[in-house]
C-alpha cells in the first residue's frame, strides 16, 4: 500500500465516520483519526470500535485528543499544542510500513478546516499523497457545498478523488457528478442507528468498487 486512503466531507455532521467504518470493514483497513476535536460525546475512533467485525481491521489512537469540539487550531490552541503535518505524516508512514493492509484517514471537518495557523485539512491530504473519498450527504444546500469542495480538489490538481452519497434527500447524486467531474462509489442509504451488521452489509455492497479505487493510478 503506497498511499493512505483519506475520508473526508463536504462539512461537519455529514457522515464521514460512518462510511469511514464502512470503508475499512469492506477493504480490511486500519483505521486512524489523526485529530479529534471534542470529548463531551464518545470519539469516533470509539465509534468506529464498536462498527468493526473483521477480524483484521486494527484501529488506531488519535494523535491529537483535543478537549474543545471547535475547529482543530482552536482546540489544540486551548489546549496549548500545536498540530503539525509533517508528525502526522510521518506517523501515518510507520503505520503503512508495519502492514499491508489499507491505511483509513478520517479527516476532521472539510477539506478548508484549519489544523493549524497556516495549514488546512486539503494540506495534509496533499502531504500525504492519499487517495480521497468525498463524502456527501444529500440535504438543502449540499448540491453548493459539494461542487464548491470539488473546485478546490480540482484547482490543486494531482488528487485521485471519489465520492460516497450519504442519506437522502432528493435524488441529485448523478448532477453532482457530471458536474464536478468525480466520480462515485456509490451511497449509503439512511440509518438511524447504523450497527455493526449494516456496515458489514454495507461494506459488501461497495467492496469491489472501493478495491478498484485504491488499486487504480492517479487517474480520476
């Protein structure tokens, strides 16, 4: 595995640790949050915990446990630290080293979420060289939100990106992807309380099209 997988969304609250389970149950992956801001509910690396049933799948501490849900350089400034890309990176690099299983990046907000002063989400995608996948939930306004993170993908160039569709709303997935250019690995369909039986099914259903993903070239 040369390259990370990166999850990602078009906002907060749209589903990323959900198909980020789905993800690393279907490809057999580890699993890490770099960054997790906020401590008042369970983390989603707990969260991802109790979604995988695999037997192969190991999931991975935070690197930052920041005790503010805020924006990642709000948080860590709270808590009197300093996010850096280059630790993030090189911690991600002696995972990959120590297996040959997938590496799954949840990231924390959108792709313009500020870790630090000077660096954002889409810095640290670019750092570590990984393949994204876009989540998007359908909602009022999503359509905006979806083709505005797509522009900033496509305006940094170099970036094998997809897209996962979460919930439903109306039917626009299809809009979406002619117009952004991307294209989709498929959508979870709502759950309101996803266990560990739906991401195993889930997982089935989008395995050989997540396979390919992270198998193919830099060709979008």
């Amino acid at each position: 595995m040369d390259a990370p997988v990166f999850i990602t969304g078009i906002g907060t609250g749209v589903g990323k640790t959900i198909a980020s389970a789905i993800i690393t149950e279907a490809l057999g992956g580890h699993y890490w949050k770099p960054v997790q801001a906020g401590l008042d509910e369970s983390t989603d690396t707990e969260r991802i915990k109790t979604l995988i049933s695999n037997p192969v799948s190991q999931v991975h501490e935070e690197l930052y446990l920041l005790t503010l849900p805020a924006s990642p350089h709000l948080a860590a400034r709270k808590d009197h630290l300093q996010i850096d890309i280059d630790t993030i990176c090189q911690r991600a690099h002696e995972m990959m080293e120590k297996s040959l299983n997938p590496l799954i990046i949840e990231g924390a907000g959108g792709l313009l979420v500020p870790l630090n002063e000077n660096e954002k989400v889409l810095d640290l995608v670019v750092a570590l060289k990984a393949k994204l996948i876009i989540v998007s939930r359908n909602y009022l306004g999503s359509i905006n939100h979806s083709l505005l993170t797509a522009e900033k993908i496509k305006s940094t160039g170099n970036i094998s990106a997809r897209w996962i569709f979460n919930d439903h709303f109306m039917n626009y997935e299809d809009e979406i992807v002619k117009w952004s250019g991307i294209d989709s690995l498929g959508s979870i369909p709502f759950n309101a309380a996803p266990d560990t039986s739906f991401v195993s099914s889930q997982a089935r259903r989008l395995k050989s099209a997540l396979t390919h993903f992270v198998k193919v070239g830099l060709a979008t």
